[in-house]
C-alpha cells in the first residue's frame, strides 16, 4: 500500500485505489484506524475512497492508532470515524478495562455519543496446529502450550474462554497458555514455542498462510455439538462477539492449509465490530456516506482475499453482534442508507 504517514492520498496494489472523481467534496473529515492490513483499515480507506470520488466527504486518516483512544476521540468530539470493536463501546459505557479511570457514568454518558455506520468482523477465533504438532484437535490441547495473544490484550481472555467452553480445560492448570505480542506471533508458531494457537483470524490469514511455507496448518472448527450448546451460545454472543459459521469451501487459504469438520461447515466466535461516529454528525452526511458505501460493497469485497467472509452487508442483529448488551446503535442517516438499499435495519439496532 502506498500512504504517506497521517494522511491517506492512495492505496495502490492489493487496495487498488483510484483516487480521482468529480470535484472536491465540501466536507472534510478526520478518522483514525488501526495498522494496515486488516478490515477495519480496508474499510474506512476505502470509505475514503469512495467519499472523494462521489463528493461525499474528504477523509483525512491517520493509522497505527490504538482504538481504546480512537473510539473515546470520536465520544468526545475529537475525531469524526473510527473503528470500533464493539467490546470498546460496552467497556466504556461500563467504565471497565481501559476505561476505569472514566468512571461508569461519564463512560455512559461517553458511550452514548456513538452511533454505527457500517458492521464488520475484525477476525474469527481460529484453532490451529501443524499437522505435525501433537495437538491434533480440541481434545489434545491438555498438557501442550498453547498461543492465546499479546499480554494483557482482551485477544487472551477470548481465547482462553474459548478453549474453557469447548474443552472445560483452564489455562494455567491443564494447558500452558502463552503470550506473545502479535508481530511475534508468527515466528513462535514456525519455531515450535508453542504447540498450537487460538487467535483473531480472516480468511485468508497472513498469519497462517506464512505458517503454512513451513509445513500442514491444520484449522480445527467448533464441535458442531459443542457450537449448538445453549451454554455456548451464550458466550458467543457476549459484548463483541457472535456465532461465526460458514461453508469450508468458501473460505480461500492455500493447499497446505485444511478445515477439520465433522462436516462441510467451520464454526468459529467473530470478534464483531464496526465504524462508529459522533451521534452529532449531520444526518444528510451520514447517509450519503452510506449511501455510497452500500452501493459499493461488492467493489469492497473484490478489493481483499477475505472481502467475503467479513460480514459487510450482516445486519442481523445476532449475526453481527448488534443489541443486547452491545450500547451501540445506527446513526439515523446510516439506517436510511441501508434501509434505501434494501436492507433491514433492526429496530433494537436503530
């Protein structure tokens, strides 16, 4: 990808940007997103993108962000998009986490200046293990070491919970889990300092694809028993998660790498997330911004290997983590968009 630092002119190669359209929009907008790479990066460029081009907005987007800070700048005022692991939004309107020092009623109050534009999946829980690995299943993880995330990321505990809820085996105590920052994660795997991983994954996974140069990466899906659970259930769908499902044959990863099923379905939990905004911005302006947006997905979906699996039009409420516990609800000029479209729009959503 082409950028320079702060400002995003033009993603060329995989993102094939095109950066030229009619006249210059009106409106400028400041956003902040994470590292490259991932579906919260790929979808605000390309919201960006397509702003400029249609006349919508010009977004000005500064990356390598922490989105604990980015989601309370956009609650302040301070920033105008930004993406949202829908974990951020709960912790804060609760005051837990990051957010102890805000309190549970400014973190409320903070929480309720959010409002969605658009859902996706930041990545799925994924297994795996080289098939030569002595971990060959969730029944084998007992006794071995296991990647669960950076120290002290919220990655750890879901996939500690996930390997508890499958399996009833407790880090510490019947496994080893071991923490690794992210940009280490990869060589830990390749050099054998851990036995298998469960980790935040798309389809297809630079992390396991690079893991697959050195041998069979096996991807063990959800006990199709253990997914249908009405104790898993509930613990997919807790604060920023929900039940992940899809055909095998859909999701593209190389010959070195397979899904182990007891069927032609892989199960996993998504962690679910979105672009929030200030629940103050003009409502004609979220809704071309939208509108442009949901006109344009399927030139999204072609711009990434996993543009399909992320969930980009999935506004079921339980699909996409939306309602329950989740504080967050659709900006107005969002829900008009969408619903223009075609699409429903859930009132517990709205």
């Amino acid at each position: 990808m082409k950028t320079i630092r702060n400002t995003v002119l033009c993603a060329a190669a995989a993102l094939a940007c095109a950066m030229t359209g009619p006249a210059e929009a009106q409106t400028n907008l400041n956003a902040e997103t994470g590292s490259p790479g991932g579906s919260s990066y790929t979808t605000l460029l390309h919201l960006a993108e397509i702003g400029k081009r249609s006349g919508a907005a010009n977004l000005q987007i500064t990356e390598g962000q922490t989105l604990t800070n980015s989601v309370r700048n956009v609650a302040e005022g301070k920033t105008d998009i930004a993406p949202a692991p829908f974990i951020i939004p709960f912790l804060l309107s609760k005051g837990l986490g990051p957010y102890a020092s805000v309190g549970d009623e400014q973190g409320q109050e903070l929480a309720g200046n959010l409002r969605l534009i658009f859902p996706y999946i930041f990545g799925v829980y994924t297994f795996f293990a080289y098939d030569t690995s002595p971990v060959d299943g969730w029944d084998s993880i007992a006794g071995n070491k296991i990647l669960n995330g950076p120290p002290g990321g919220a990655a750890v505990n879901t996939s500690r919970g996930l390997v508890q809820i499958v399996t009833g085996l407790t880090d510490g105590k019947d496994y080893e889990g071991v923490q690794i920052n992210w940009a280490q994660a990869t060589e830990a795997i390749m050099q054998g300092t851990v036995e298998a991983a469960v980790s935040p994954e798309l389809y297809p996974s630079p992390r396991i694809v690079q893991a697959s140069s050195a041998g069979r990466v096996n991807i063990y899906s959800i006990p199709k028993n253990v997914y249908e659970a009405e104790t898993t259930g509930r613990f997919l769908r807790a604060p920023g998660s929900a039940p992940y499902e899809a055909p095998i044959e859909a999701l593209e990863f190389s010959d070195n790498v397979a899904f182990v099923s007891e069927d032609e379905m892989f199960r996993g939990l998504a962690a679910m997330g979105g672009a929030v905004v200030n629940k103050n911005m003009d409502e004609d302006l979220a809704y071309r911004l939208v509108k442009e947006y949901v006109s344009t997905l399927d030139e999204l979906k072609a711009k990434v290997p996993y543009g399909g699996m992320i969930g980009l039009d999935q506004l079921d409420a339980d699909k996409s983590g939306m309602c329950g516990a989740n504080p967050l609800k659709y900006h107005p000029g969002a829900v008009r968009a969408w619903e223009e479209a075609g699409y429903t729009v859930p009132d517990c959503a709205k």
